[in-house]
C-alpha cells in the first residue's frame, strides 16, 4: 500500500508539474519571441 501511494502521488505531481512547466515555459519563451520579432523586423 506505502509503494501504491507513493506512486500516486508521483502521478498527481506529475499531473501539476506539467501546466507549472508550461506556464514557466510561456512566460520565458514570450520575452524572447518579442526579441526576436522586433530584431527581424527592426
């Protein structure tokens, strides 16, 4: 039973780890788009 919750919760991290690295992933990737679209077009 310990070994069955512990991946569980592995899985419910997982779960949340995902949208949290999209978001940080977003937000690092947007600074760097505009960057990179002003020195394109600039």
């Amino acid at each position: 039973m310990d070994h069955h919750d512990e991946n569980f919760r592995d899985d419910s991290g997982i779960i949340w780890f995902i949208p949290g690295l999209a978001i940080l992933v977003g937000m690092n990737c947007l600074p760097a788009t505009i960057f990179w679209s002003r020195l394109l077009l600039g």
